[in-house]
C-alpha cells in the first residue's frame, strides 16, 4: 500500500500530466454540476481558490459567484498564526499577489479577513479523497487547522466543507488522523457527492 507521500506525489504528477484542454473540459464540466445543485444555489458567502499546479479550476464557478448575488472569499496565508488561512473578499477586478509558495491571493491591506465560521460554502482545494470524506492535502495542515472548530467542544458545522478535484483523485480508503477535518461533499467533473 503506498505511503500518504508516495501517494500525494503519483497524484500530483498525474495532475500536472494534464492538458490544457482536459483541464478546460474538467473546468466547464464542474461548472455545470456545481451551479445546479442546491447547496451551491442556497449559499450566501462562497470561499473559492486560485487553482495551482494542475488542480481543478474552479475559475468559472469564482465567475459565476462574483456575477450572482453571492459574496466570493479566497484564502490568504495567515500572517500571524503559521499554517492557518485567512479568508479575504475578492470583488471584480481585485488586486492578487503570490504568496510564498507561488499561489495568487488577494492583498489584506489594512487585515481584514472575514471569520470563518461565517462561511457558508468552502470549495477545498485536495490531492486525493475517499468516498467517506477523507481528504489528503499538499501536506501543510492549512486546512485542518483553520476549520479544527467544526471538531472544537461547540462541533460547529458551518461552513460545508467541498472538496473540489478531478474524478481520478478518488482512492479507495483514507486513514485519517485525530486532527483531519473531513470533507462534507466532493465536486468533480463527474458530478457532486454529497457524504
């Protein structure tokens, strides 16, 4: 059986073996089950990604967002509190930089991140996911750390948690540590599963 680290880099690599055009393809064909579905259509305040490194573009849905009377979020690297993201406005025409490991994000000048329990949707960037919910990240904690609330004492359930990725990103089983937030849902260019 492969490693979390053998496992997350045979999947990056499949995912940067992609061409423009199937990332265009898997792009639109997200686009269409995304916007369709009731727990897209029923949220307010959506947090999306710049996608990285072959990732699932969710660009169009960011577009669609930014046209609807929906409020559109990105993270940003917290600043202050190492491996945690915050969550900036992003409105037409905004302003990104790169951060430090290269991914556009919006300038927080003066700070101004929104909380995140007032999140209605989160799309979450993944390099593999089960059909349970279990999610692999790039191996930074970002995400687990920032949404760890939704497993703290209250066990809050805002925001929904959905995973955004290519239908080949599905393996069998994910072993998940005390600390692993999982996924609420997964979006690829296959569809929506709901867990």
């Amino acid at each position: 059986m492969n490693t979390t680290a053998e496992l997350r880099k045979s999947l990056q690599a499949q995912r940067a073996s992609l061409s423009k055009l199937q990332l265009r393809t898997h792009s639109e064909q997200l686009f269409s089950h995304l916007i369709q579905h009731p727990v897209f259509q029923r949220s307010r305040r959506i947090a999306g990604f710049i996608a990285h490194g072959g990732e699932m573009d969710p660009a169009l849905v960011i577009a669609r967002i930014l046209n609807n009377k929906q409020h559109c979020f990105l993270p940003v690297l917290n600043q202050l509190h190492g491996n945690r993201l915050w969550f900036a406005p992003l409105h037409q025409g905004a302003a990104l930089k790169p951060n430090r490991y290269g991914i556009l994000e919006p300038t927080l000048f003066p700070p101004m991140p929104v909380p995140v329990w007032s999140l209605d949707l989160v799309l979450t960037p993944l390099v593999a996911f089960d059909h349970c919910g279990g999610r692999i990240g790039m191996g930074g904690g970002f995400y687990d750390r920032t949404f760890s609330h939704i497993k703290g004492p209250t066990k809050q359930k805002k925001p929904f948690l959905l995973g955004v990725a290519h239908s080949f990103q599905q393996v069998k089983k994910i072993e998940l540590n005390p600390w692993d937030i999982p996924l609420d849902g997964v979006a690829t260019e296959q569809g929506l599963t709901i867990f």
